[in-house]
C-alpha cells in the first residue's frame, strides 16, 4: 500500500459520513449538524498514522497519540 493512500474502505466511509451531513442540513437548513468533537480527532489520528507510518499508542495514552517509527511521540490536533 502507499504509504500517502488511506486503506479502501476510509475515503467510502468518509464520503458517507459527510453525505448525511449535508442530507440532514438540507431537511433542517436551521440546523448545521457540524461532525466535530471525538470523530474529528480521531480521523486526524487515523489520517497521521497511515500518512506518516506512526504507531497508534494505546486509547487514553496522557499527552500523546503516536509514536514515529524512531521511538518520538506525537500529538495530533484536528480541526474542521
């Protein structure tokens, strides 16, 4: 695999999430339905993991995310 390409299924799973997105802002245009919070973060961690070759640390792991693969640990901090 490219190290710059997501596993198959992300980009679908992506596009699907931000196709009911838009579904849902269109049926409550009062409403906007913003994808943020933990999802966000987690997509920023998922996207620096297979960009960069990073280990995930453990769930909860205190002030970091990943580690390079030369032992630096790595926060990841994503926004919309």
């Amino acid at each position: 695999m490219n190290k710059h390409a997501a596993p198959a299924p992300i980009p679908d799973a992506l596009q699907s999430l931000y196709g009911v997105q838009k579904t849902l802002q269109e049926a409550y245009p009062r409403l906007a339905f913003t994808v943020d919070g933990k999802i966000i973060g987690d997509i920023g961690e998922m996207i620096a993991a297979n960009v960069f070759g990073l280990e995930p640390l453990p769930a909860n792991t205190k002030g970091h995310d990943l580690r390079t693969p030369d032992g630096r640990l790595v926060q990841v901090k994503a926004t919309q």
